[in-house]
C-alpha cells in the first residue's frame, strides 16, 4: 500500500540514468509476479486479456530473473530515445519521480521522447 514498490496509474516510463530520462515508453501494465505459478495484475493500459498479460509476465520473470521471487513488472512498449534532465544537485531522491506532461499533450511515448528531448526537470516544478 506504501513504500518503494507502490506505483501510481501512469501511461508512460522514462528510464532515468545519470541525472537523465534516456527513454520513454508506454507501459502496458504492471503485474506482480509472487512465484513460478501466481502472478496479479496491478493495471493496465491496453486491450489485451490478462491472462496474456500474466503469462507474458511470468514468462520475462522465468527469462530474466528466474527464482527471484517476487518481483514487480513493468510491460512496456517500444523504447523512443530522449534527453530529459534532471538540473537540480545531487540524484533522484527516492526510487521514482512523477511528472504532469498534460500540457504536452502527447499523442504518444514517441510525441511524449520528442517533446521531452532537450527539456530540464525544473520546468516541471
């Protein structure tokens, strides 16, 4: 219900690294992965049955991380490249950081890549 692992309904992921959003993407859901068998889905954002989405989930879990139990799932669409900087000192206080883009009105993560690119983070505070 609270902590690290607890994660607003959002329609996009930027992957930060070094003071930087490299990438931005959809996200088609996320899902919570308990073991080899069980897996919730948390929400998602495309018309897709959930038994799929499970499978895929649990799938990339077995792929990737198998045995490490458990474990959040972000699926996400394709990766659109971005420059979206974080100017203030030091890193990113905490394990994520939400941005209002309504004003941007994207149309979808590669709008959201493009009209991010070159921005800083203080424009958003």
């Amino acid at each position: 219900k609270s902590g690290a692992y607890t994660h607003g309904r959002c329609k996009y992921f930027g992957m930060y690294r070094q003071k930087c959003v490299e990438y931005v993407s959809d996200i088609e859901a996320v899902i919570d992965v308990e073991n080899e068998t069980t897996a919730t889905l948390l929400w998602k954002n495309i018309d897709k049955s959930t038994s799929d989405l499970l499978t895929l989930a649990k799938d990339k879990v077995n792929t990737f991380r198998p045995s490490e139990y458990p474990v959040r799932i972000f699926l996400l669409g394709q990766l659109f490249e971005t420059n979206f900087v974080k100017d203030s000192p030091g890193g990113m206080l905490g394990s994520k950081q939400y941005f209002d883009i309504s004003r941007l009105n994207p149309e979808n993560a590669e709008d959201l890549a493009t009209k991010l690119n070159d921005k800083v983070w203080s424009e958003w505070n």
